[in-house]
C-alpha cells in the first residue's frame, strides 16, 4: 500500500503543477482516494489472481485443443481421399486438389458413383464388381471426428467463437445420412423393390458443404500457433496447390529450420514456384538440381511438372539410366491411366443408373 499511497500523492502534485481547476479539490478528497485505492486494489487482484492464472492455463490448454482440431482436419481430409479413389491400390491424384481448394461439386458426384451404403445396395450383377461399399468407412472416419468434436467441446472456454461455429457445422453435416440403416432392396408381399440409383451420388451436395467447412477449417490450422511436422507440411501444402506463394514462402522462413530432414521436398516446392512464375530463370537452377540426381521416383510429381515441354529430357537423359528413366515414365503413365480410368468409369455408372432408372 505505501507504494499506491505514494503514487496518488505524485499525482496530487501533478495536477497542482498542471493546475487543472476543480480537480485538485476532487483529488485531494478521501472519497476520491478511497475510490481510486478500490480500483488499484481490484486490478491487482484480477491480474495476479485471474489474469495470469487463466494465460497460464490457456498457455497449457491451447496446443491441446489445437491439435485435436489438427485431427479432425486430417480425417475430413483422408475422408475425402477416399471418396476420389477407387476400390482398387491407386495413386492419390486428387489429394493436391482437395488441399488446393480445387476439387469442385462435380468431381464430388464422379467420386461418389462406385460407393453404396452397404451390401444390399449391391444388387445389380451387371455393375457390382465396380462398387465398393463405402457405409462402415464413412461412419468410421465421421465418429472420429464427432468424437474429435466432442472431447473440444469439453474444453469450450479455450476455444475461439468462429472455431465452435464451424465444429457445430461439421458434426451436423455427417449426421445427414445414416448409411448403416440405408436398405438397397426389399420384398412387399413378393414384390422385390429395388433401389433405382444404389450409389451415394445423392450426398453430393451434403459431401460438398462438408468440403466447404473443410477449406473453412484451413485458415483455422494456418494461424494455429501450435506446428509440429505434420502440421507444418499441411500448412505449405495448402498455401503451394492453392497457388498462394507468398504465404507459403513465410510459412517455409518460419519454420524450415525446425524440419531440416524436408528440405530437399521445400526445396522442390520452392524450384516449382519458381517454374510457375518465371520458368527461363528456373530452368538453369532445376538443372543444377538435376545432375545432383535426386530420387527420380520420389519426385516424380515435381519433375514430370517441369518437363511438360520436354525441356529436362536431355540432362535426365544424361543423369539417368535407361532403367531408370523406363521405371520413371512407366510409373507417370500408369498413374495417368488410374486417373483416367477412375473418370471413365465413374461416368459410365453415372450413365448406366440414368439408362436404368
């Protein structure tokens, strides 16, 4: 108390130096002291005793909560991933669509063409082998996330306004469908009815707002000041196949030191965006790269990128065996085909269900 008393008696002093009319006598009052004691008082009471305890514990709390929101981004992610791929050991040809942003309503309707709710949707011998039932994979993943959910919730007081709006949206749109309940056929005094479309294309406009909510989400682990590894390469995977490289470029200054063991994957990314922007100059430096012969399966994506116009074939040619560059263009072409395939069939169901309907 000395130190208060001390401080309202410099002040007193001030406003007689300053001679400010009225407000010596209002100042000099015990009421006003008194008063002015109170609310000193009350701040240092709320700040040691409120204030810092609960930074505190935000401090301990928030990566926490950050993390299991990580989890949930993860699984909408996989859970999109396996609604563009087929039954089939297949490349992820649309992952770099679905972090980008770039996966659209109709590649959705294409995606969902070969899955059914269960098997009693696979009733049509014509079609079967092309379908996979797909019911007990999207309960799972969606329990993971409501369970996600859940366990945030518990922690409401951590979490930011916009963050329970958004969660809140999520767990009420994968609780549209319930797949397991779903029958494809049944029997009414002998009479078999049977589903017209056995598919899930119906769910394409519930599967898009949840990729809506999905890209909602990104913002949300982008400003996360909780990153490990996992976190960091979703976060420079968003901003590259999104096209924004500026962002990129200041997620990458911020923590490439932190995950030395990436930097030859940075390093691509960064050649890369460098292509996009100004090839001519790129060129030179992706060279360099290349008679260091890196990995040439491993950064498949990245080279056959930049040598659309056959413009690394001599130095690949130079670095590179035979075997090697076979391997290495069989595996791109193979990969094109799968994706290929995946769109011709999926357009063929979506033909047939119409044919027969």
């Amino acid at each position: 108390m000395p130190m208060i008393k001390d401080s309202i008696a410099k002040l007193q002093l001030w406003i007689q130096f300053v001679a400010i009319p009225g407000l010596k006598d209002i100042v000099s009052s015990n009421a006003m002291i008194n008063i002015t004691l109170s609310i000193i008082a009350a701040f240092i009471f709320w700040l040691f005793f409120s204030y810092y305890p609960e930074n505190q514990r935000t401090k301990s709390v928030r990566p926490k909560v950050e993390s299991e929101i990580y989890d949930i981004y993860q699984d909408m992610f996989f859970l999109f991933d396996s609604i563009m791929s087929d039954n089939s050991p297949c490349p992820p040809y649309y992952q770099s669509d679905i972090s980008g942003g770039k996966l659209t309503k109709h590649d959705i309707h294409l995606g969902l063409q070969n899955k059914v709710a269960n098997n009693s949707f696979l009733f049509d011998k014509e079609i079967s082998d092309n379908l996979v039932v797909f019911g007990d994979e999207f309960h799972q993943k969606s329990e993971s996330i409501k369970k996600h959910i859940t366990n945030l919730f518990q922690f409401n007081g951590y979490l930011k306004p916009d963050e329970i709006l958004l969660l809140n949206a999520i767990q009420r749109e994968l609780g549209t469908y319930d797949l397991a309940k779903m029958i494809g056929k049944s029997s009414i005094n002998g009479i078999e009815y049977r589903s017209a479309n056995p598919s899930l294309a119906f769910m394409d406009e519930n599967i898009s707002h949840l990729y809506d909510l999905f890209l909602k989400l990104q913002p949300v682990i982008n400003s996360m000041d909780y990153c490990n590894r996992d976190i960091f390469l979703s976060r420079v995977q968003i901003y590259f196949y999104s096209e924004r490289y500026s962002e990129f470029s200041k997620e990458v200054s911020k923590h490439e030191a932190e995950f030395k063991s990436d930097s030859e994957l940075l390093n691509n990314y960064k050649m890369w965006i460098k292509y996009n922007l100004d090839s001519k100059s790129a060129l030179p430096i992706i060279k360099k790269y290349i008679k260091q012969k890196p990995d040439i399966i491993g950064n498949r994506d990245f080279i056959k990128s930049v040598n659309k116009k056959g413009e690394l074939s001599s130095i690949l040619n130079d670095n590179y065996t035979k075997d090697e560059l076979s391997k290495f263009n069989h595996i791109i072409k193979q990969e094109e085909e799968y994706k290929e395939r995946f769109i011709s069939k999926a357009e063929a169901l979506d033909a047939y269900y119409k044919n027969n309907h």
